[in-house]
C-alpha cells in the first residue's frame, strides 16, 4: 500500500513535469482547431513553464510549517482541474489561462511529493523516486503527447491527466492519516516495528529541520540544470517541430521518433554503473553528449528518421546522465529539502523558458530567410520540369497561393496537387515534380533549424563550463 | 587517487568523446552540413533548355525559359527570382518589361544559333489556324504555298516582330488564363506574318 502510495505520488511528479513538453506534438492541431496564430499557441508552452518556473519557490515557501500532505492534495486537486479545464478549453485564452493554474497547482504537487516521498521511503530513496520520476516525464512527456494527438485528439493528453492525480489525491492525505495529530485505528494496527522506527526518524527529522541551519542554494547545480533544460527545449521542443511541422511527419511517427531519447535515458544508469563512474564524470560526459547531440541534429545528412537516431541517443543519454546527479547535487544534505528541491523546479522551467526565449525567435527567423532560397529552388524544378507550359503555369499558381495560405510556417504542398488535372501521360512526371518539391521544402526546414540546434549545443557547453569550477573546489 | 580511479573518472567523458566524435563524423561524410536548398544557377550561363510540348507552345515554352534567363542575368538576379518577381501581383516596371523584352530577343538569337526555330511556313501556319482572324483572311493566307512563306520570311525575324509587338504586361496578366495567351501569342504571331509579307510586297 505504502509502495502503491508512494509510486502514485511519483506518476503526479512524472505527470507535472512530463506537462513542459507534452503539449509540444499537439501545438500544430491546436494552431488549427482553436484558429490561431504560430505565434501564439507557443505560449500554451512557455505558460505553463514560466508559471511553474515563478511559483516553484515561492510554493516551496509555503510548506513551511504547513502539513506537506493538505498543500500537496490540494496542489494535485487544482492541477487535475486545470487539466480538466485545460481539456475542455474552447479557445487559446481560455486553454493559456488553464495551463497557467495548471503550473501553480503543479508546482505544489511537486514541492509536496518530494516532501511526503521523503516521509514514505527514505531521504535518499525519496529524492532518488522524485528525481527519476521528474526525469522520466520530462523525457517521455512529447512521446505520450504525440501518441494521444495521434489516437485521440489533444484534448485527450490533459484527459488522461485528470484520473491520476485523483487517485494521487487520496495518496497524499493518506500521508496526513499516519503522520498527522490523530492516527487512524487501522493505520496503527499496521505499523510494525519498522514503521515506527521509521515514524522516530522522520519526527527526529522535523526536530532536526527545525533546528538545523537553513543551507544557502548551490547555484551551480541549479545554473547547469537551467542552462541543460534550455539546451534540451532544442531536443524536445525544436526537433519534434521539424519532425511535425518540417518534414511533415504525424504526431504518432515523430512520438515513436522521439522515443529514441528516454530509451537512451534509461541506458545512462546501467553504464555508469558498469564503469562505477563519479557524479562530476556523469555531469560532464551528459553535457558534452547533449551538446554532441544537438549538434547532430543540426548537421542531418538527409531527412530521413534513420539519421536522426544516433545524434538524438546522445540527447537522451546526456539527458540521463545529468538531470539525475545535478538534481541530487542541488539538493542533497541540503536543508530543507523541499526548498531546495523548489529551486531545482523553479532553475528546470525557466531554462526551458530561457530556452523557448532564445531558440523560438532564431527559428522562427531563420524560417523566414529559408523561405527565397526554397521559393527559388521550387521554381527552379517547376520551370525545368518535363509538363506541358500551362500545366507549370497551373501547378506555380496553386503553389504561390499555398505558400501564401501558409506564411510564416512551412507550407504543405499537397493542396496545390490534389486539384490539378493533367493527361494520365504526364502523371509521373507530376508526382515526381511533387516529390522533388518536398524535398526541397525538408531541406530548407533543415537549414532553418540548424542555427537554432546549434545554439543549444552551446547553451549545453556553457552548462559544462559552468560546472569546471565546481571540479577545482570539489563538491561541497 | 590512483591510477584506477583516474581511469574510472576518465572512462565515462573518453566514451562520450568518441561516441560524440564518431556520429558527427559519420554525418559529415554523408552530407551532414550540406543538405540545404538547391542554389539556383547563374543566368549568364547558358543552360540547355527542352520542352515536351511541340509546335508554337513548345517554342513559346523554350524562348521564354530562355529569355527569363537572359533577362535575369542582364538585371543581375537569378532566372527564378526574375520569375517570382514577375509572378507577383501588382504592374511591372518598365525595367523588368524592358529587360524581358531584350532577353526574349536574345532568346531567338541563341535558338536559331542552336538550330531550334521552325521553319517559318510551320510557325505561320500554327498561328494562322488558332488566331481570331477571319475566315477569309485564314483561307487567303493558307493558300500561299510554304515555298514562298520560307522564302519569303525567316522564323526569327517573325519571332522578333512578334516580340517587339507583344504588350508584355497584358501577356504576363494573361498568363492564369490559357485561351487568352495562347489568342495574344498567335495573334501577335500572325500579325508579325502578315505585316511581313506586306513589306515584301511593297
């Protein structure tokens, strides 16, 4: 029960922080059905982030002297409605404000679940499911988004959400039962030796708490984090856009693509380990291999998913390596631990905000600046193509009016075909003409985004620089 | 700290060197960097230009391919950026007139150069039958033999009457609906004939 209890609490902390990015594959069919613009269906994202990055701390200044299990219900109960708002939201406004209650709700569920895991299990098994619990949703989270966009609908990923942090609900005020003033008959009847020890130890912990020092945050761990967080909205956020929006893959294709990168992820614990390595080994390979990594993916030889599985291994191993030990750095032996387990939360979403802030604009930008050479290399094979000259003069019209229809984003060429009418002898030479155009536009979408990645491999190598000094001094 | 744990510290960041070595290094050899858009070729190099259609349409097609290229290098741009240019909404300057009007000229130079222009009595009789003169007028200038007509005219000194007649804005405007431009083309073409034949017997 206590496993069951605890693991629930973990799925709400998995769930929450899987909400940064899980959204990311639905953002084209939300641009659709709530008929908006590129430009602002990315604050459905950077809201949510931004909220959870301003009110984490704040959160965690509120369980102080609080009981974590009433603040972490109530914060699972707001989340789940908001989700539930989230799901039912008829309009950008409406969807934007939800996934803003929805961080704040979060956040608290967050800051309580580290809190009442730490009471269940141990300090250290507590922080360990906590961390591996927001580590796993932050990686998983575009992979579920795409796969329920693809199913149902996006309505569906914030419908799915609703029924488990019900159910965390009862879990978190299951933990006021057994450590608050009263405890329930059953509950005593079932405590064994252990617990009680345990129910010694921790009250000795609050004793403790109370009067042990308040330790000042580790900025560096938390600077790596934001800076890596940034680095991975690339990896997460940018990448699934070229695989989506680019290259023209479904939000079910590009989620099995990304899988790649929490595959990778789990092959970090077993490799470090088999070769026993240190936290500041991990650290530093993580940030080299993200940067690797994204480098990778800037410099794709074709668009073909093959080539992106290597360079996305490394994300996801990088990703494993370092979320993990910062994590721990930043908090562990630290006091308390739910303050800064909330700057942890707080330094994650504002990289991703840092991250949406810097990469979004050089995108978007250089999208922008693909759009003549693209136009020109269109034009290039409609001129030269083997069709009949009004059969080029039709097909260049339906193309102008869909690269018109589509501003700012990479057009889908299909329209421009499906109503054309030509002699059945012309028809290969059309759909070749076709398939040569959407080469040209996957090759221009890969030239805009590679600034964009190669940006974040920066922001992953000043992540590692900000770590050297840590390597002189040791960790303290 | 000995020598097995500097190797154990070291081991973790030599794997991900390599393993961040060895992918970059595979993309790059099979194009990694290099897979952007085609670059549109130089306009001042002649490039061979073809069409599938025959007779007035495949010529059309072949001195206007020809011609945007010439134009394009005379004005400095690709021949598709000239192509765009005049595919935009909205009046063409008079530069881009002018410099369509020159490259079509040179155009007929450099297919009669290549030996690619029909012969006159083929070009005038096409026109002839898809023009909007009359019935009569049709049947008069059917009747006179193709000897004469290819003695009489060359192919592109009927083009280059035909493009220094051609209003060039009305063709560009013209250019969504098929049956007004194949019309101005022919007319054009027909006239250049008959004003032709007209001097010679004069």
């Amino acid at each position: 029960m206590r496993r069951a209890a605890a693991a629930l609490l973990a799925l709400t902390v998995g769930c929450v922080l899987a909400d940064s990015a899980v959204v990311t594959l639905a953002l084209p069919e939300i641009l659709e059905r709530l008929h908006t613009t590129v430009g602002q269906v990315a604050w459905v994202l950077i809201a949510f982030n931004l909220v959870l990055a301003v009110v984490a701390r704040p959160a965690a200044w509120f369980y102080k002297g609080r009981d974590p299990a009433v603040l972490c219900a109530a914060g699972i109960a707001v989340f789940a409605g908001a989700s539930a708002l989230c799901a039912v939201a008829g309009s950008l406004d409406v969807l934007v404000a939800a996934r803003s209650v929805q961080a704040v709700g979060g956040a608290f569920a967050v800051i309580g679940c580290l809190q009442l895991l730490v009471d269940e299990l141990t300090e250290r098994r507590g922080m360990a499911w906590w961390i591996a619990a927001g580590v796993f949703g932050t990686a998983v989270g575009p992979v579920a988004g795409g796969l329920l966009t693809d199913a149902f609908s996006w309505r569906s990923i914030f419908i799915v959400q609703v029924p488990i942090a019900v159910l965390a609900v009862p879990a978190a005020l299951a933990k006021r039962r057994r450590s608050g003033q009263g405890l329930a008959d059953e509950t005593q009847e079932h405590l064994t030796q252990e617990h009680l020890t345990e129910e010694r130890d921790a009250e000795e912990r609050d004793t403790q708490e109370h009067h042990a020092p308040k330790h000042r945050v580790r900025i560096r761990p938390n600077i790596a984090l934001a800076l890596l967080s940034a680095a991975l909205t690339a990896a997460l956020f940018l990448f699934v856009l070229l695989l989506v929006d680019g290259w023209r893959r479904s939000p079910a294709v590009a989620a099995v693509t990304v899988s790649v990168i929490p595959l990778a992820a789990l092959l970090a614990r077993p490799l470090t380990r088999t070769l026993r390595s240190g936290p500041m080994a991990q650290t530093t390979s993580g940030c080299l291999l993200i940067a690797g990594g994204l480098t990778g993916l800037a410099l794709l030889p074709s668009a073909d998913l093959a080539w992106t599985i290597a360079p996305q291994a490394l994300v996801g191993l990088g990703l494993g390596l370092t979320l993990d030990p910062l994590t721990l750095q930043a908090m562990d032996g630290r006091t308390p631990l739910f303050r800064h387990g909330g700057w942890t939360i707080a330094a994650r979403h504002a990289g991703v905000v840092l991250g949406l802030a810097i990469l979004t604009p050089v995108f978007t930008a250089d999208l922008r600046s693909a759009q003549p050479p693209a136009e020109d290399a269109i034009t290039a094979l409609v001129l030269n193509a083997p069709l009949a000259p009004q059969d080029k003069i039709t097909i260049a019209r339906g193309l102008a009016d869909q690269l018109k229809q589509d501003s700012g984003r990479v057009p889908d060429l299909d329209p421009a075909f499906q109503q054309l009418s030509v002699p059945a002898a012309e028809k290969p030479a059309v759909a070749q003409l076709e398939r040569d155009l959407n080469l040209q536009l996957q090759r221009a979408a890969t030239h805009a985004f590679r600034n964009a990645f190669l940006i974040g491999a920066a922001l992953a190598l000043v992540a590692l620089l900000s770590l050297i000094p840590l390597r002189r001094g040791g960790v303290r | 700290m000995t020598s097995a744990a500097r190797l154990r510290t070291a081991a973790l960041p030599a794997l991900a060197a390599v393993l961040v070595s060895g992918v970059l290094a595979v993309q790059l050899a099979n194009g990694g960097g290099r897979y952007s858009p085609l670059r549109p070729a130089n306009s001042c190099l002649a490039a061979p230009v073809s069409s599938v259609s025959t007779g007035i349409d495949g010529l059309t097609e072949e001195l206007v391919l020809t011609g945007l290229a010439a134009a394009a290098c005379q004005i400095g741009v690709s021949r598709e950026a000239f192509a765009l240019q005049l595919a935009q909404p909205g009046t063409r300057t008079d530069a881009q007139i002018n410099a369509l009007r020159a490259g079509l000229l040179t155009a007929v130079d450099s297919l009669k150069a290549a030996g690619k222009l029909p012969r006159a009595s083929q070009l005038a009789r096409e026109a002839v039958d898809a023009s909007n003169l009359s019935g009569l007028r049709k049947a008069a200038i059917r009747a006179i033999p193709d000897a004469l007509i290819d003695k009489t005219l060359t192919t592109d000194d009927v083009l280059r009457r035909t493009i220094n007649d051609l209003d060039l804005r009305a063709l560009l405007a013209n250019l969504s609906d098929r049956q007004k431009l194949t019309t101005q083309v022919d007319t054009a073409v027909t006239k250049a004939v008959m004003e032709r034949l007209a001097d010679d017997l004069h």
